[in-house]
C-alpha cells in the first residue's frame, strides 16, 4: 500500500512566509514646522494648511498633564465646522473661515516664567495627529504707546493736615533769616495706584522697576505736576520732601523760637489707561489696560505761633 504525502498546505505557507511586508505611507496632515514648533512670542491670524478635504480640531491639551482645555462656555474645546472658538482663559483662538484647508490661530504672549506646552489635535479624513507648541516668554518688552483718560468728575481738591507735623523753629542769629521745616512734611507722600482686571496688565515688565510718565496736572495753565512713576500693581509712595531736594525754610526772626505748623492741598484724580507692547524680539504688538489713580500735593502753607 503506497502512503500519500500532502504537502500542499506546507508549500502555500512557505510562499506567503517570504513575501514582504508593505508598509503604508506615512499620511501628514500638515507641514512637519508644527510638530515641535518652539516660540517666544505671541501672534495674530497665523495660518496652518490643514490636508485633507474634512478636517476637524478634536481638542486643545496641555502637553505635559494632558489636561483637555476648555472653551468660553465651559466645555472642551474644539471646532468642527466654520467659525472660531477661544480657550476659557483666553490665550488661545482657533478659526476656519472659508479657506476650507487653513486653521488659523492667534496666540497671546505668553508672560509667565514657565514655558506653555500645548497639543492641538487634528482629525483629517479619518486620520489623527497633533499640532505640538512650546511657548516661552519674550527675552524684553517695551512699552511704546500709552492711551490716558481722566476719569470726568474725578479730580477733586481739599485742603488737610494729614501726615504733616508741628516743629519748633529756631533762629539763635542776630539777624532774621529763613530756617529749614522741611519736617512739617516728612511724612507726606505722592500716591499713584494701578489695578488691571488682567494680571498679564504688570506681567510684562522686565526685571528691574519699570517707571512710566503719566499724564501731568494742570491747573489755571500751570503744570502742578509732571514726573515719572512706579509701574507695578497696587500702590506706590513717594515721598514729598526729597532727601537732597530742595527745602522747605519760613523766615524765623532773630533770637527767636516758635512752633511751626502748615497745612498742605492734595489734588486727587482717576483714569483709564491702555499701555500697547512690544516683545523686542518679535516685534508682536498687545495691549493692556486698567485703571490708574493718583493722590498729589499741589501746594502748602506754613505759619509761624505761639
């Protein structure tokens, strides 16, 4: 009896064990510039061509916790049609206008001290990938513009004694002559204050103080005020009688001792304000704004008793 071999099934699998494998081509969905992009800056209206003929933004997160961004209402954000959408906290805007193929996207500067990593998926044809930002601050800025509004009907005058102190002035002389009560007014100061619902309002100032000339006080054609003053948010004091300026003297007459007291007019105002940026490296231009108020002394006067 003669034994049947099948060796068939064994040749079938021997010949489709040595064919190859065929990989398929790598589809990009965009431009490989955006799959590490490394910014300093903050831009508007940047426009990335998106390839494929129904294409989505599936979502925004945040590249190291993966946490999913939310939009103005609250929800995650994404865009599947035309229009826009912007992140809760605002630093980011996504639109598709009628350009079927370009996402375009305006990003806000980004002032903190850690850098902004973010991923933006694409959905495009049934393929997925992400767009991945890396957003540092800016090496400077510069402030280049300045808009001030006073406030109607805020400035207001009045006349007080508030920080001000009674001195004995002496003149042991023979002759009159005028002696030094800057003192009175030692604790008197200029008062200038600056409040922004936005912190990135102060953000953007570099590391040493940056002073700002504000609008100056006039009165009756006279300027009663003009100089520079602090920019940071809150207050800023100032004393009235500077160390090495000049003094405050009131004639004393000879081989004479008296009290000296004065009183001293502020003037206090309010106003709107919107400072416009510039990161010195990009060139990229934003404003900020917030509210500005001030409390000045105008004017003084001393009197001599008993």
């Amino acid at each position: 009896m003669t034994k049947r071999f099948f060796i068939l099934p064994l040749l079938l699998l021997s010949i489709f064990s040595c064919k190859k494998k065929v990989s398929q081509p790598e589809i990009k969905l965009f431009s490989a510039d955006y799959k590490d992009m490394q910014l300093n800056s903050g831009f508007k209206n940047n426009s990335i061509s998106i390839k494929g003929t129904d294409w989505s933004v599936e979502y925004v997160k945040d590249a190291v916790s993966g946490e999913v961004f939310l939009d103005q209402a609250g929800q995650p954000i994404a865009l599947k049609g035309l229009g826009n959408v912007e992140l809760q906290k605002g630093w980011l805007k996504l639109e598709r206008k009628q350009a079927n193929d370009q996402l375009t996207l305006s990003l806000k500067e980004n002032l903190g001290t850690t850098a902004r990593k973010f991923l933006i998926g694409i959905l495009a044809d049934g393929n997925r990938d992400q767009l991945s930002f890396t957003q540092t601050r800016g090496k400077g800025y510069t402030l280049v513009k300045k808009e001030i509004t006073e406030v109607p009907g805020s400035r207001k005058e009045y006349t007080s004694e508030e920080g001000l102190h009674t001195i004995t002035a002496t003149n042991p002389d023979w002759v009159a002559k005028f002696v030094d009560i800057s003192d009175i007014y030692k604790d008197v100061k200029h008062m200038s204050e600056f409040t922004s619902d936005d912190d990135d309002a102060f953000n953007w100032v570099n590391a040493t103080d940056t002073s700002v000339f504000m609008d100056e006080i006039k009165k009756d054609g006279k300027i009663y005020w003009s100089q520079p003053v602090a920019y940071k948010k809150g207050q800023s004091l100032e004393p009235y009688v500077k160390t090495g300026g000049s003094k405050i003297e009131i004639l004393v007459q000879a081989n004479t001792s008296a009290k000296a007291r004065g009183k001293i007019t502020y003037l206090s105002r309010e106003s709107h304000y919107t400072f416009t940026i510039k990161n010195s490296s990009s060139g990229n231009l934003f404003e900020v704004s917030g509210t500005w108020k001030q409390k000045v002394p105008i004017s003084t006067s001393t009197e001599l008793y008993e």
